[in-house]
C-alpha cells in the first residue's frame, strides 16, 4: 500500500486526505472496496455527482459509477470538506444521501 496519509484534490481544488486510519475504518465494514483504494481516489478526483448532505454544510457525497462492485453501480465517498479529509467510502445502488 502507499504512504499514509493520502491526499487528492478535488474539483473544487480541495487537497483532501485519506488517512490509513479511515482506509481500515471502510475495508473492515466494506470489505468488497478492499484492493478498490484508487477507484476512491478516483471518485474523489472525478465524481458522477456530488450531493450535500442533508442539515450538514460541511459534509458531502462524491459518486461515481463503477465497474466490478458485485450488488452495486456506484461508489459514494463521504467528505467533510471543512476539515479536509475523507470520512468513509462505501457501494450503494443508488445515490442516496
């Protein structure tokens, strides 16, 4: 695996981070994106959708479509862009918030 922490930027220009924490945080409740760390990244840096979460301004959802995922289309990767960071990713068939 690569150095911990990563980071990416999004298409807001945003430099956000990944933390190895967080990385084990979403293979141990998600071990189907386990091997799927750059489909993150990717979904960070070129996302289907981005939706806000909901009573939360500083909290977002980045889609993206995806190949591969058994039961799903999509990953989300969960962001709170005021501390920068990745929060949780997971695969869900649909873009829910």
């Amino acid at each position: 695996m690569s150095d911990w922490p990563l980071e990416v930027e999004d298409q807001e220009g945003r430099e956000l981070e990944l933390s190895r924490e967080r990385w084990m945080h979403i293979v141990s409740r998600h071990g189907e994106l386990s091997g799927m760390q750059d489909e993150i990244i990717n979904t960070i840096e070129s996302p289907g959708e981005i939706l806000k979460q909901s009573g939360r301004d500083d909290t977002f959802h980045y889609f993206r479509s995806v190949d591969g995922l058994e039961y799903n289309d999509y990953i989300c990767a969960v962001v709170n862009i005021e501390e920068c960071f990745i929060v949780t990713a997971y695969p869900t068939s649909r873009k829910k918030v």
